[in-house]
C-alpha cells in the first residue's frame, strides 16, 4: 500500500494547482516490467472496482494502470474544462457523460460491436452495469411485507405517520451528486408523484446525502427509517454483509442507470482503452466479477422481463437537465419542496 | 462488297448508349431527390425542435425565462444518434446552450426559419434559427433560437441512398442493355431470315423473293425482284443466242461441204480435186471450231448453273465414243473402250460433260496418227478417272498447266489447225463438276494421255 499512497501524494504535490478537480482516491497498479501506463478517471469506489481492474490487469502483461476516483461533476470538469489527460472516463452520470461525447471531448470506438444498441451512444459512450434506483427501508421500521410498493403508498405511508418519519427520510443532495441529479431528473420526467414526494419529504424534514454508501448505512442502523432513490447496486453488496433494512424496487417504475465509459480526447493509450472497454462489455461473462464488485452487467432479457425497469435513454434528451436554466429551475423546485424550513 | 460497320453493332451500342444515359440519369435525379429528402426531413425535425423551444419561451418580470422542453431535444436523438447543440439569445444576451454557436447568416423573421450549414466543434453541423418576439407588446423582445446538429445520420442515409440508387442504376443499365441486345437481334431477325431465303435457293432459281418481308426492307427487295428479273431475261437471251448462233452457222457450213463432196466427185482433173479436198478440209475445220466456240460459251453459261442430273458415265461414255468412230476411221484409227458394262452413276450435266469428253476425244483423234489406237478407259477409285491415251506426238515441251487456259496451244502442233478451245472447255467442266483434268505422257510408248478426273 506503500507505493499507491506515495503515487497519490505526489499527484497531489505535483500536479496540485493545475488539477482544481478533486481527487478522492488514488491508486497505481504497477505492472513489472512497465511496458505502458493506463489511467482511468472514475466515479465509481475502488473497492468496487478493484476486482474489476485487476482481472483486467491480468489480460494486459505490463501495463500499469492508474485508477483516480472522483465525484461525477469533477470528472466532467476535469475533462471539458482542465482537458485533464485520461485514457478512460468511467461515470455513473450518463447525462454527463452523453454532453462531454455531444461536445466533441470523447473519441469514437467503433470495435465494441457486442454491446445491446441502447447500451451504446455514438460509439462513443459504452454502458457496462444497469443499476436500478431503489427504495431502501429500515426493518425497525417496516416489516417484511409491510413495506410501500409504489410511490403513491409511499407517500400515503409518509403522510400518514408525520411523527414517526420526522427527519428519519433520506435522499441525495442533486445539487452536489451527480447521480442523484439525473435520478431526480428522470423521476420528473416520469411521474407526477416525484414532485409530491419530494413535497412530503421536504415536510418530513428530510436529511440529504451525498452518496448511496452512507444513506444505506443510516437506514440498516434504524438512523433513517427509509431512503429514496438509492443506488442499487450499492445496497445489493451491502446487504450481503448488513442485516436491518430492505431493498425495494418500486413496482410503478425503476429508473435505471447505466454505468458508462467513455475515451476523451486527451486519452494517451486508446489501445488500453479499447481493451478495457471490450472487457467491460463481457462482464456479464465473469460472474465472479460480477459478484465481486456488486455491479450488475448488462442484460437485456433481465430488463425485458421486468417491465417497470426504464433503463435511461441516451441520447439528446439527456443534454435537457444539464441546460443552465433547466437547472437552475429544476434546483429551485427542488429546493423549495424539500427545504421548507429553511 | 465492302463491309462497312454492322447494323446489329451499331443498334446495341446506340441503345446501350441511351440506356447508360438513362440509368446515369436516374441515379443522379433519385439520389438529388433522396438526399433532399432527407435534408428536408432533418430541416423539419430541427425546425420543430426549434419552434417547441421557442413556444417554451415566457416573459418573467420583463426578463425572459425558458423551460427546455424535454422532447425539444429528445426528439433531435430519435432518428440518428447525432450530436446536438442549441443556443438561445435575447435581443443579442446570450441566455442559454453553446454561447459559441455561430448567429445564423440572416436575421430570421418570425415564422421564417433561416438554414445554415457549417463546421462546428469538428463535424458539419446543419442548424435552424427562428425568432419569436417574447413579452408584452410594449415592451417585447425578440428571442432568437438556434438548434443545430451534426449531419452523420444525413451522411449514413445518403450513403445508403446512393448505394441503392447505384444497384438500381446499374440493374437498370443491365437490364437495358440486355434488352436491348435482344431488340437489336429481333430487329434484324427478319434480314437473316431472307438472307436464308436467298441462301437456300438452287442455282437456276431466279423467281421473285416472296418471303414475308418488313417495310423497312420492301425496297431493297423490290430492287433485288427486279435484279433478277432483268437477269432472268438477259440470261433466257443468251441461251437464245447460243441456239440461235449454233444453228446459223452449223447448218449453211454442213450445207457447204455436202456441196463440196458432190462436187469432188463431179471434178476429175486431179489438181481440182485437191483444191476442193483443201476445201472441205477447211470447210470441217470452222465447223470444229465454230462448235468448240459454241460449247465453250454453253459451258460457260451452264457451268453457272450446274444441272445434277442423274447420269450413267458408261453410257456417256459409249455414246461419244461412237459418235466420233466416223471422224476416227477415217484416220484408221481404233478407238479401244474399256469400262465394262456395270452403269457408273454420277450426278452432272449431261451435256457439258458429253461436250468435254466429246472435245478431249476429239483433240486425242486429231493429233493421232494414222492407223494408231487411242485407249478410252474409266476407273473408279477415290475418284472417278476417265482417261483417253493416243499414240501421238505427244505435248512434248509444253507446260502442262498453260494448255488447259483459253486459246493457248501446246508447243508442238506443227500445221494442224486448232482453236485452242479443246481442252479448256474438258477443264471447265470438269471444274464445274469439283474436278479437274491431268495431262501426262504416255506410259506405255509414245503419246499422251488426258485424265478427266470427277470427284465420286
């Protein structure tokens, strides 16, 4: 662990001032003997991916791979406006990730020709995981069958029981999460109820978060008796070794997420990145990876079975929320449902 | 004849030539049309796009605010997945979207989107801007909205467009010239079909062509009925001519001698009598040579014409034989046949082979001696030989193949009278039958010996 550290605290003494994204994790996977460097910029943790890259590393003899974590609006500031040099763009904010390949910062990859044509934009951007928004609830506060199912018995279950849901709802912070943004963008979009949720929610004095980690946390301590629009994912791999709460997908829908890379313009070995997206796109042939890392791979029969899944579309249509003014009224909105008091 | 281009050629290549035109023709007008098309159809889905961003324009407290429309863009990524960029300007402030985007070439008016293609962040982009006046009509605004997006999905429709419209093209060239190569044939199917009419005529045939004749061709048929009459006549006067000479000068000559004879017999004074033997010496020579001129103009006009009659040499044969025996005695000269009396059947003009026979036996007699033989035989082999040996004096130096041509004599006539007609004539037939005649010495002593050889 020695090495990484050393790697990470040098970028950050180095390359300090140039770099105004923030980095919050670092780590170098030095290949002996170093034939080439392979640096990826990520949203996605290192214990999540960690698995991933070291299968990875393991098809590509000498290459040594850099893996810098940061939060989604950083890496899109890093690579539109830094013109940060990474060969890889991993992202969970497909909005983000659909403007920076609309504004030209992305290269085109034409060899990925397995991918599902909703899983692919442009050639450009390269979906790898489907992550459903889940509902996350407390057993110290739903029993196991007790719990709402669609989000008009939510809200009936939040209007009903002011006292006992007082400050014990969560959700993100869209003004600061990348993720929680497009999940809260796309629920406008989708449904009526969202805006009166978030108006319950907002009454109930709900706290916000930034990531899905800490939200879940709260809500298997009985913290939070439930939490909105939580990374499924997360929670999936987080059950496995925590006990006290529930995962429910909501059955009037499920938006779900795609995990996306892309190759900026500034990539410097594009040949690593077309490996590592070709890797990416078989991850549903590795189910120990799979399991490993808790993201689920790609499957369209998994998304044809379950008709309440809306995987979210690429396209154009993304490009509308990240819209200055969409965005500053969108917030607005938001703000005034959920910040009532404040 | 000259042979001057084909018309079949000529047809294809004129017809290919328009077909090529026509397919070329096709293809530019069907890609012009698709590719226009498609622009239209990308033009009307960003004009769209444009005027729902614009109707989602509203006056804020004299500020102008805008709600982007969901489907404004969403629509823009439904029919290619190309790149979009929008920009939304009051009264020159830029208010949202790519602050870069180029300001369209004109100032649109509203309800007249104005078009512009350029290059922007590295693709050709293909942009609409309207412009709707926002607020109260005091104090309104005048927000322009331009949506652009790149020309990929254009690109990949014209692509295939012209993919399809080059497979029509050529098919349809193809096919045409196929077609036409067909048409060219059938067009000409009705010459080749009288020229095998012609063709298939037999030599003397000389009627109107009757065959089912286009239009076009009626003329040129016309002139070619016509042709043959003429001929037709030309060549019944001739034959008229020959008959008409033969009479007219064999009958006064044969008329001449007779007198000659009754005369040499009146005479009694010695030198008389030799005067008139010179006479009807002379008198037998123009009639020999009046009939081998008279023959060789009938084997001229017969060779033309060639009869295939069903003919039995032998018998051919025996009648010249003894038609000459007369000229023969008086020489003492034996003429000794040897062809047995098993028919020999041949196909020919019995009559130009008697005058050719009749002419070779005729010259063997007159270059004989007296009191010699002269052997006539006929052998069937491969070929059919029919050889006349004398015992006379032969052609001594003469170059055998000279003999055979027009009034060309051999080298050793000495004072025998001839025309030189003879042998020519036996050649001629002899030609015409696809023989031929062969002049050698006699094997067996002195003399010569002519071959008619006719093929079996």
């Amino acid at each position: 662990m020695r090495l990484p550290l050393f790697a990470a605290l040098a970028v950050a003494l180095f390359s300090g001032p140039a770099l105004a994204f923030e980095i919050e994790e670092q780590r170098i996977y030095p290949a002996d003997p170093e034939r080439a460097v392979f640096k990826i910029i990520s949203t996605a943790d290192l214990g999540v991916f960690d698995p991933i890259i070291r299968a990875f590393q393991a098809t590509q003899p000498g290459l040594t791979i850099e893996y810098t974590v940061t939060g989604t609006t950083d890496l899109m500031h890093a690579i539109e406006v830094e013109g940060a040099s990474f060969d890889l763009a991993i992202s969970s904010a497909m909005d983000l990730q659909t403007k920076l390949a609309n504004d030209g910062y992305a290269q085109s990859y034409t060899g990925a020709a397995r991918l599902p044509s909703w899983a692919n934009w442009r050639n450009q951007v390269f979906a790898f995981t489907q992550e459903p928004a889940v509902l996350v609830v407390s057993d110290a506060f739903f029993a196991k069958d007790d719990a709402p199912r669609t989000r008009d018995a939510l809200i009936e279950v939040l209007r009903a029981n002011p006292d006992r849901f007082q400050g014990r709802v969560g959700t993100y912070d869209v003004r600061t999460s990348g993720f929680g943004y497009l999940m809260a963008t796309q629920d406008s979009r989708n449904s009526e109820a969202f805006w009166r949720l978030m108006e319950v929610m907002g009454r109930l004095d709900a706290k916000l978060y930034c990531c899905s980690g800490d939200m879940i946390r709260d809500v298997a301590s009985g913290k939070l008796g439930l939490a909105y629009n939580v990374l499924g994912s997360y929670a999936a791999s987080e059950l496995a070794t925590t006990k006290g709460f529930q995962i429910i997908e909501l059955e009037d829908y499920v938006n779900v997420m795609l995990r996306t890379s892309l190759i900026p313009n500034t990539a410097q070995n594009t040949q690593a990145a077309y490996a590592m997206i070709d890797f990416l796109s078989r991850l549903n042939q590795r189910p120990d990876l799979v399991t490993a890392s808790g993201l689920p791979a790609i499957d369209t029969a998994a998304l044809q079975a379950n008709s309440s899944l809306r995987p979210i579309r690429f396209g154009p249509g993304l490009l509308v929320f990240m819209d200055q003014l969409k965005r500053r009224n969108f917030l607005r909105n938001w703000e005034n449902s959920l910040l009532q008091d404040k | 004849m000259k042979v001057q281009g084909s018309i079949r050629r000529r047809l294809f290549f004129q017809l290919g030539g328009i077909a090529a035109l026509l397919s070329l023709a096709f293809f530019l007008t069907l890609r012009v049309v698709a590719e226009n098309t498609a622009e239209a159809t990308q033009d009307s889905i960003l004009a769209a796009s444009a005027t729902a961003i614009a109707d989602s324009l509203r006056s804020d407290n004299g500020s102008v605010s805008l709600e982007l429309p969901y489907s404004a863009l969403s629509m823009l990524g439904t029919v290619s997945e190309d790149r979009v960029f929008y920009h939304v300007v009051v009264s020159g402030n830029s208010l949202t979207g790519y602050a870069d985007l180029p300001p369209p070439s004109a100032p649109p008016r509203p309800g007249s989107p104005v078009f512009d293609t350029y290059d922007y962040r590295g693709d050709e982009v293909r942009s609409v801007s309207v412009m709707r006046p926002v607020g109260s009509a005091a104090q309104s605004t005048n927000v322009v909205v331009t949506v652009a997006q790149t020309r990929l999905g254009l690109e990949a429709t014209s692509q295939r467009i012209t993919t399809t419209a080059t497979g029509v093209g050529v098919g349809f060239f193809l096919l045409a010239t196929a077609l036409s190569l067909w048409a060219a044939s059938s067009a000409l199917a009705p010459i080749d079909r009288m020229t095998a009419a012609v063709t298939r005529r037999g030599p003397k045939d000389l009627r109107p062509v009757t065959a089912e004749t286009p239009a076009e061709l009626v003329p040129l048929v016309d002139a070619l009925n016509s042709f043959m009459a003429r001929l037709r006549t030309s060549l019944g006067r001739s034959e008229d001519f020959i008959a008409e000479a033969a009479h007219r000068v064999r009958t006064p000559l044969a008329t001449v001698r007779t007198q000659a004879e009754v005369t040499h017999r009146k005479l009694n004074k010695p030198e008389h009598k030799k005067a008139i033997r010179e006479m009807i010496r002379a008198i037998d020579e123009s009639a020999r040579s009046a009939g081998q001129m008279l023959d060789h103009a009938m084997v001229t006009f017969r060779a033309d014409s060639l009869a295939r009659d069903d003919l039995d040499l032998v018998v051919l044969m025996t009648e010249t034989c003894d038609r000459l025996v007369p000229t023969a005695d008086l020489k003492d000269i034996a003429i000794r046949t040897d062809f047995g009396n098993d028919p020999i059947p041949f196909q020919g003009d019995g009559i130009l082979l008697q005058a050719a026979l009749q002419n070779i036996l005729d010259n063997a007699i007159k270059y004989s001696p007296e009191d010699s033989n002269i052997s006539a035989t006929i052998k069937v082999g491969e070929t059919i030989r029919i050889s006349f040996t004398d015992q006379g004096r032969g052609f001594g130096d003469t170059d055998m193949s000279r003999v055979t041509t027009r009034y060309q004599r051999g080298a050793n006539v000495g004072d025998i009278v001839g025309s030189g007609l003879g042998l020519t004539i036996a050649d001629e037939v002899a030609r015409a039958h696809g023989g031929g005649i062969e002049i050698s010495h006699n094997n067996e002593g002195i003399g010569a010996c002519v071959c008619l050889y006719l093929p079996r």
